[in-house]
C-alpha cells in the first residue's frame, strides 16, 4: 500500500469561508443547543491560522455572506481530487448557494470543473470519504444515489461505493481518514457497522483506529514536505479519551483544534475546508 498512497494526503491549497452572523441563528442543525458566535468565529479564526501559519498553505479565504448561514462548511460544497473538482448540489436546499462561490474559486485555481446540475441528484462533500484508493458515499438524509453516480462519473479512476448513513448527518460524522489507509472511527454502533460495510464492500485493506466519541472521529489528515504527517484532531478539552488515542500516534505533527462551537451546528473539523494539492498527478 505504502508506494501506491505516495500522494495521499499531499496538499498545498485551501479554500475556507468565513463565518456569517445569521450562522448562530440559522444554520441548519440537530440539537437546539445555542451558539456563541463569538467563541464560533474565534474557532474558526485558529483554524485558518493553523492552515495558513503553520502548515504554509496557499489560503483562498471566501467572504461570508449572510444569505448563507451554513456557508462555513465548504467542503458540502465541492468534492476535489487532484485535478478535478466535482460542484456538488448540496442537499439542503438553503445551501444551494454556496457552490457560486466556490466553484468560482477552484476555477481561479484552474482545476477542470465538473457540475451537478441533475435536480435529481443530491450530494454534500461531508459525505465523501477519499480513501486515496477509492471514494465511500454515504447515503444519507443529503445525499442519494444519483448524487454518488455523478460522483463516480467525475472521478472515474477510482471504484465508488455507497454506505449507508443511519444516523448522524453525514457519513463523515463519525469517520476520517487518518492516515493513508487508515479509517479513523467512532465507536458507536452505528459508526461500526457503517465500517463493516466499508471493509466488506473493498477490495482494500484498511487498518483502522477507534476512538470513543463519534465527533472525535472527524480529524484532518495531509502529508506535507516540512512536517510529513499531519492531523488537525479534536481536544483534550472536548473530548479527552478520544484526545488519549490520538497522541498515541507516533511519527505525526499532531495539531489539537477547539471545535465546540461549531459542532453545534453540525459542523466537524473537516468540513471548514476544501483542500487542494496543486502539485498533484493522481
Ligand atoms: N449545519 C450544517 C448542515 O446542516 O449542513
């Protein structure tokens, strides 16, 4: 597996949004918990410094439009893989929008862009797990069948295999990669099954790495050429068992991100960017 996942996680590009004020009181959402916007911008504020400062990445930061209270959450809105970029149709219908904006971002950045412009089809990038070997679609509450179909006419490299998403809103709630070839999983049931059916729907062998809390499971992996392996994971204040599993991981820069402000809209670590590698072959 090592020499064909040379690549994977190798990036040098990211597009973020910054976060509206209507984000407290209307992005879509689960629990009825209430947000700080303060505490929410602040976190997303350290979370495009880390991707600025410390990783060195090229930041395309998009303005936040108040139109799109869910607007943050850019990776619902295009799924890229190397030089292609697939604009999703968001199945929210308040998120529609949102792929304007970046879909005139990844064309400034001269990917080949494809649209989904089937109104049958729903897809969020949330629930598009790239495993650098293949893609796994959940079939969740926002995104379908057709949705994946289009997505495996986009990226017709790779097989594309459909999970189902049964609870949660997408299939990356409670799952990540962490690593090339390794599935960073959440421990509830529904978390496990769901990585039964990846395993058993591959001709690939993952390893996997369980940790206690479903949320914890969304982490952020890259390999890049100063700090080789990279993981923007969750903290020791939010979740500190799950916190325990992560440091245990040897040889990585490992980058603790708050994240409780906008998981109460739903919102996990990866889904506040859209990475790109510009240098990218596969
Ligand atoms: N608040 C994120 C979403 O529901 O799409």
């Amino acid at each position: 597996m090592a020499g064909l996942m040379a690549g994977f996680g190798q990036c040098t590009h990211a597009i973020v949004r910054g976060i509206p004020a209507s984000l407290a009181g209307e992005a879509l959402r689960m629990s009825a918990a209430e947000v700080d916007l303060s505490g929410a911008r602040r976190e997303h504020d350290a979370y495009v410094e880390v991707l600025r400062t410390r990783l060195r990445l090229e930041v395309v930061s998009l303005p936040a439009d108040e139109a799109l209270p869910d607007g943050v959450f850019v990776e619902d809105a295009a799924v890229v893989c190397g030089d292609t970029a697939l604009i999703t149709r968001p199945g929210a219908e308040s998120r529609r929008a949102e792929t304007e904006a970046m879909k005139a971002a990844l064309k400034d950045l001269n990917l080949n862009i494809v649209e989904m412009t089937d109104e049958t089809a729903t897809l969020d990038g949330g629930d598009v797990l790239f495993t650098g070997q293949e893609f796994f679609v959940g079939l969740s509450k926002r995104t379908n069948q057709r949705g994946a179909e289009i997505l495996a006419d986009a990226f017709k490299d790779y097989a594309v295999s459909t999970v189902p998403v049964q609870e949660g809103l997408h299939l990356k709630s409670f799952c990540s990669m962490g690593g090339p070839g390794l599935i960073v999983i959440g421990s509830s049931e529904p978390a496990q099954k769901a990585l039964k059916i990846m395993q058993q729907m591959s001709d690939h062998r993952y390893d996997k790495l369980t940790v206690p809390d479903d949320h914890a499971a969304n982490c952020v992996y890259m390999n890049l050429p100063e700090l080789g392996h990279v993981l923007l994971h969750c903290t020791a204040e939010e979740f500190p068992e799950s916190a325990k599993v992560f440091e245990k991981l040897k040889d990585y820069t490992l980058i603790p991100l708050a994240n409780s402000e906008k998981v109460k809209v739903d919102g996990a670590l990866t889904c506040c960017s859209v990475l790109i590698n510009k240098k990218s072959s596969n």
